[in-house]
C-alpha cells in the first residue's frame, strides 16, 4: 500500500509539471493549445511558424494536446498550467460558459480592431456568444459533405442529379436495381452526421425547452429515410469502410468530411466533386457542421501584455489563413474565403453563395456532445437494420438523460 502511495504522489507530480511546462507561465510566450492531432496540426504548426516570423513581441507554442478537454479540467482544477490560448469546438463554448471557465473576448477584440462579427462567418461568429457575451474567435466551419464520383455519375447517366447541387432521397432511390454488382449508391461515412442533417430538413431540432428531445418523431422519420436505402441494397455493407469503398471508385456519393478532400485528392484516378449532403427537396438542404474557434480559459495569470499578443496573433489568422484552406477547412475570415486564391479549393463551394453558407448548420444546445455520442453509438445499427428503430430511439433518450445526470452530479461534486 506504502509504494502504491508513493507511485500515485510521484504520477500526479509528473503530470503537474508536464502541463505546467505547457502552461502560460512564460511571459515572453503565448501557449497555445490544440486538439489537432491530425495533418491538420502540421498547417497550424506552419501558421504559428509564419506568424513567429513577423517577429512579434510574444511568440506563440503551438502545443498539440491528446485528450485535450480532459487535460482542460485537470488544469482548471489544479490552477495550475492553463494555456493562454486554445481551440475549442463550438459544442463545447455552452457548458464552458455555464461553468465560468472561459473568459470574454472583450479585452482581445478591443485591442485587435478587425476581430469583429462583420469579418466572419455568421455561424462561427456566433457560436461562440452566449447571451450577448462573445467567448470566442473563429478558425473555420468543418462541415458534411458529399462526394461524387463523376465517372459513376455519367456511367449510369444520372449527372442530371447534381443539376441543382441537392441529391434527393428520390433519386438516390430511382437506382434500384440498376447498379452493376459491387456498386452502391452512397456510402455510410459520417452517418449520425447525415442524421442530424435530416433533422434540420424536417424542421425538427435534439432538444424541448433545454431538455433532450432524441425519442422523438422527427428522429425517427430521419433514420427511417436513410434506412430504406440501405434496405434496398443502395448503401455500403455494415461493418464495411464505405469511406474507401468510395475511394476505390464503386460508389457515387460519399458523405464524409469538408476536410477529406485532401486525402480523395491523393487516389490515383478518383475523378470526384464536391455537392450538398441528400435532402427530401431541393429547396429544403442541410450540411451538419462545427467550427474550431479560438478561446482563452480564466487564467490569473494571464496579463493584458498577453492578451494584447492574442490579439495580434488572431488578427494574423484572420488575414493569412489561406494556409488552414489547405487542410480541407471552411476558413471562417470572410478576407480569405471571399478572395480569388480561395477559389481553387474544393470547400470553397459551400461559401459560393448565401444560400450555401446558410447551409452549414451548427448545434449550440447544451448537450448536444451527448446527443452526438448516442447517435454515435446506436444510429448505425439502426440503419442496417440490427435493432429496431423504436428500441433505439428510447435507448438513445436514456443514454443521454443519464450522461446529463452524471454530469450534473460531477458538477455538484467538484463545487
């Protein structure tokens, strides 16, 4: 028990002073924490190094964090090694604001002129204010799309679909029994994401007067629609990686990410577009998205020569963040994506016009990581058809009562 002891003293010593030496203890340094553990990382490592190399007074670390958000807590409780800057993503802004963890951009916007609501995107401008307090400054959206193979499109002479850049359910569904073995209409990638989408479609929402509305008809009617494709043998098969099934050229619409067009890019041979995730109408489309925004925790330490140097180092992003283009991302400074050079990327066509950018739908409700990770967890084996739909739908609603409920308590807890 005595060297058991001793081990637990010495790993919570160890990581104290990990993250201390990650904090923003240096004030000569801005630290800078991230959760892009992905190539993603490596553009934003190349944006701090160009901003570094404007000789500022403060310079920024760019630190990339695994587990980020739970590092968060451990820092916030200890008081010890907050960054002075970090991303976070916008379903995370609601419950950090009720929690009083994060602080107003008051201070920053004031010191950087151009930080304001006009300059950005509308949605991840405000996704980050909470009852008229701006907490964050926004990076990008990162959204749903849909890929299409073009060759397939033309080898089964339905171009015609992409006419008015929404693929409806109808259509998808006319190529019932016409498709060569081994093809498939539309793959499964990001399916609780396409779900959400459909929600928005039918006028529905995930939550009632700040409770979870997940048991719900709309919800439903949702999994419903993309499950009659799958039934129909027009979907990818379950436990298969419709993701590369597409990249192998035997799908016509893959429902992936914003940012996968690099890695689509990079396949010999894949000839593809870009379009709007499937709708019921055309004149009714939605594309699920979220957005990384820039955002500082209470800190004490930090100084008003630091959040001066926050200032300058966001005001730089929003002029030079052609380079975050470059990973996929819907860059949210309208300097950048409204500029000429923004035009040769792919995501480009979802601020192509302003019925595109209202498109880009972000949850702000409370719980919505809760109500993600259910549909996370249960919507696939409700489209193909492993648990019935009703099952699921009350399995999905307790799941997230309890996950609030446990949260509720930990909150009481740590006060």
């Amino acid at each position: 028990m005595k060297k058991k002891f001793v081990f637990s003293v010495m790993l919570v010593f160890l990581v104290t002073v990990i993250l201390s030496g990650c904090s923003g203890d240096d004030k000569n340094t801005i630290t800078f924490w991230t959760p892009l553990t992905g190539d993603d990382g490596a553009y934003m490592d190349q944006l701090v190094k160009d901003y570094n190399e404007t000789d500022p007074e403060i310079k920024v670390k760019h630190v990339i964090t695994s587990d980020m958000y739970t590092k968060m807590s451990t820092v916030l409780n200890s008081g010890k090694g907050i960054p002075d800057l970090s991303i976070i993503h916008a379903d995370r802004v609601p419950s950090y604001a009720k929690q009083d963890v994060l602080e107003p951009m008051t201070t920053v916007m004031e010191s950087g002129s151009e930080l304001k609501e006009e300059n950005y995107l509308p949605q991840a401008w405000s996704s980050g204010n909470i009852d008229g307090t701006q907490y964050t400054i926004p990076l990008d959206i990162h959204s749903n799309a849909m890929y299409y193979n073009k060759d397939l499109l033309k080898k089964y002479n339905v171009e015609h679909f992409l006419d008015d850049d929404v693929v409806t359910f109808e259509e998808m569904l006319s190529l019932q029994g016409k498709l060569d073995e081994g093809d498939y209409v539309v793959n499964d990638a990001l399916l609780s994401w396409v779900i959400f989408a459909q929600i928005q479609n039918l006028g529905g929402d995930i939550q009632e007067d700040g409770k979870p509305a997940v048991d719900t008809d709309v919800m439903k009617q949702s999994i419903e629609a993309v499950k009659e494709i799958a039934d129909l043998g027009l979907m990818t098969p379950y436990g298969e990686d419709g993701y590369l099934i597409f990249q192998s050229g035997n799908v016509l619409f893959s429902t992936d990410g914003t940012w996968s067009s690099t890695a689509h890019a990079e396949v010999e041979g894949l000839n593809f577009g870009v379009t709007n995730i499937y709708a019921f109408e055309p004149e009714k489309f939605t594309n699920r998205a979220s957005s990384h925004l820039f955002a500082m925790l209470k800190s004490e330490k930090r100084t008003e020569e630091k959040e001066n140097g926050i200032a300058d180092f966001l005001e730089f992003i929003r002029e030079n963040s052609i380079e975050w283009a470059e990973a996929g991302q819907i860059v949210a400074s309208k300097e950048v994506n409204e500029s000429l050079e923004y035009e040769k990327y792919m995501q480009s066509f979802f601020t192509s016009n302003e019925k595109e950018i209202e498109s880009l739908y972000i949850y702000t409700y409370e719980y919505y990581p809760y109500v993600a990770e259910a549909l996370d967890t249960y919507v696939a084996d409700m489209v193909h058809g492993e648990v019935d739909i009703d099952e699921g739908l009350k399995t999905m609603q307790t799941f997230v009562e309890d996950k609030i409920a446990e949260g509720d308590k930990g909150e009481a807890k740590a006060e």
